[in-house]
C-alpha cells in the first residue's frame, strides 16, 4: 500500500516527526531471508481483513510457491513459522492525538497447520499499526524474490518504507545492527566489520535487484562512527516493477496483452479507457482466432471501431471471448498472493519455451495457451464454465 501523500493528511499527521516515523514499527532482523519473505506473503494475503477478522488462513500450496521450497517439507514450514512467531515487533510513535506511543507485540500472535491450511493471526495493536498506511509500505512480492542475501532484505524493507521521505533519518548504529539481525554479536561492534560484512553488500544488492537505490551516510564522534541513514531514491531502471493499488490500467493483463500485439502505451491506455478492459479482451480474443492476420494491431483497431464479432453466427468465436472473460473474472476473485501462485504453477506446466515465453508476455490471454488456460481453471474451479 502506497504512504498517504502528505497533502491528504492534517493536524498532527503533516508534522515533520511523523514523517520520520513512517518506519517506526521496528521487526528484528534475526530472521532468515525465507521467514521474512514469509512475514511479507502472510502480511499480503491477511492485508485487506487485517482489523475487521481475528485470524487469517492461507493453503500450504500457495505458501509453497510464493516463497520457493518444497510443498512436502512441513518442517521447514514449522521451523519459519516457529520464527515469526518468536520475533519481536516494536514500535515507537505519535498516535493520532500527537501522544508518543510505544509498544512490543509477538510478530505473530500464533500460527497452526491443519489439512493442509495455515492459519495465523496478530495481535489486535499489532494489526492496527501494520494495517495504517502511513506507517507500513507493504513490500512487493515480485522484488522481495530476487534477493539472496537476508541482510540486502532486511536494508530493502526498512528503506523502502521511507521511499517518499527520501531518507530513512539517522540511526544510532545500536538501531541498525537489531534492524540487521546482528547486535548480539562482537564481531559487529567494530564499524569496519559491519560495514565490510554487512552494510556494502546489502547496500550493492539492494540496487542491482530492487526498485530503489540507497546511499549510506554516516555520523561521527570524534574518530568513531556513532549513526547511519541511507538516502532513498527510485531506481528507474526497475521503477515498472512497482504494484500498485490494483487498479492502475497498466498492471492488467488486456494491457500487457495489448503492448504484446504491438500497439502503444498511448493507445494502449485509451483503448481501456474507452471501451472498458472486458470489451477489449473480447475483440483480443477475436482477433487471435482469426487465420492470416498480418497486422493484428490494426485489425484490432479496426475490431473494436466497426465491432466485428458480434453478429450472431459467431458462436464458437463468442464463446471464446466469453470463456477469457470468466477467467478474468476468477483471476479477479483471487487474493493477490493467490494470483501469483496460480501463475508460477500453469508456467510450471508448460514445457515448450515457446508458450512460457508468451505467457510470460501476455498472461492469461496468451493466445498461445488459450486451450490450457481453459483446462487449469477448469481444474481449479470445477465448473467454472458451465453454460458458456
């Protein structure tokens, strides 16, 4: 969820202290890099009924393939879970009359695992704080998947957080070895170590793989370094990766499927605009199941302005046209979490390089995998498609 810009906020909130505490819910670092991917899938999926449901649940398979290990391995599962569940939030504050605020609460109130469903839930405070979007940015999925290093994590997900600030503030170094997961150990005490065994690689893997890049700065007493901060700036290479709220034209897939047929982001956009994603994806489907068409762009064009395929006669046609929009719709239905599960599993299906490659590009509307697209949701959505 993107931060509330500060032109919609009032009172307190446009304060110059709360902006520095945009951050201020401060999770150890201890955990590994596959428990704080976990902490981000779980946090995702529950986002939306964070405040109003007690508990939240998720299928082990979804789980599985978010984070990237073996569905079987049920004890790596409890042992990242066990993780969550043993780590401290904190956080320190301005509530919403001004008053400072601070509090600690379990990462995850508990977690259990029955019948292949994890269930888990968070303290009530805990869920309120996380829940507010000034104070939590939530991180993207997509990105948090190329990292490596659990420390590159860890810097990502507490300078992200102060992306439209453009700097994190100064730390005390005390501050960014718990962020770090490394203040229990002598070997950091020494500035040099840290930054030579932390700090410079998390710092050059956070701007080769993410959407930002930061610059350390740091802070003197004397001859020894007492502070840090990271200065924060998009990385434009990288910046298309950003999901946004979910509605933005440009993360759907008529879209993408659009741009794959050759036609502008200009056109692209008003396309949409004008004739609504579900009216576009039809003539899509028109057109690919038309033999010979040699620009399929203008024959696009030519689809939505005369509005071919419409007439009756054009029943098989039509019923492909209406059978991509039900699957439009059950993408729709799904959690955003759920989505990405269901992509990475129909490319795991598919083993011609061809079709990955076209799926990849265009989504379910990948003309290419028209049919299989039909057979997975089928097999996932007994009758999905019944009276089509």
């Amino acid at each position: 969820m993107d931060t509330i810009p500060k032109d919609a906020l009032s009172g307190a909130l446009r304060r110059e202290s709360v902006k520095k505490n945009v951050a201020a819910i401060h999770v150890s670092g201890k955990l590994s890099l596959l428990q704080r991917k976990l902490s981000n899938v779980l946090l995702l999926n529950a986002y939306d009924t964070l405040v109003t449901s007690a508990s939240h649940r998720i299928d082990a398979r979804t789980l599985c393939l978010m984070i990237g290990y073996n569905s079987n391995d049920t004890d790596t599962l409890k042992t990242a879970l066990r993780g969550l569940a043993e780590t401290v939030a904190e956080w320190d504050m301005l509530d919403e009359r001004g008053r400072q605020e601070w509090g600690v609460s379990a990462l995850l109130s508990y977690a259990k695992l029955r019948d292949g469903i994890c269930e888990y839930a968070y303290s009530p405070a805990l869920a309120e704080k996380l829940h507010d979007p000034k104070v939590f940015a939530l991180i993207n999925l997509n990105i948090q998947r190329q990292f490596t290093g659990g420390h590159a994590l860890a810097l990502y997900e507490n300078c992200f957080r102060f992306v439209n600030t453009g700097s994190t503030g100064w730390w005390p170094l005390e501050t960014f070895r718990r962020l770090m997961g490394v203040d229990g150990s002598d070997y950091y005490k020494s500035f040099k170590q840290l930054n030579a065994k932390v700090i410079k690689s998390a710092v050059a893997e956070v701007n080769k793989v993410s959407d930002i890049i930061v610059t350390p700065e740091t802070r003197k007493m004397g001859r020894s370094v007492t502070d840090i901060r990271f200065r924060i700036k998009r990385n434009p290479q990288l910046a298309m990766m950003n999901i946004d709220d979910g509605e933005g034209v440009r993360t759907g897939a008529v879209y993408q499927r659009l741009l794959g047929l050759g036609v502008s982001d200009r056109l692209a956009r008003q396309w949409i605009s004008q004739h609504g994603e579900d009216h576009v994806a039809d003539k899509i489907a028109y057109v690919a199941a038309q033999d010979g068409v040699k620009s399929p762009a203008r024959y696009l064009s030519a689809a939505l302005r005369e509005d071919f395929g419409e007439a009756v006669g054009q029943g098989p046609l039509v019923g492909r046209a209406a059978r991509l929009k039900r699957v439009q719709d059950l993408v729709a239905a799904r959690s955003p979490t759920q989505r990405d599960a269901d992509r990475r599993l129909f490319l795991n299906q598919l083993a011609d390089s061809g079709k990955r490659a076209d799926f990849e590009r265009h989504g379910w509307m990948s003309a290419l995998n028209a049919e299989a697209v039909f057979a997975f949701w089928e097999d996932l959505e007994p009758g999905a498609f019944d009276g089509i």
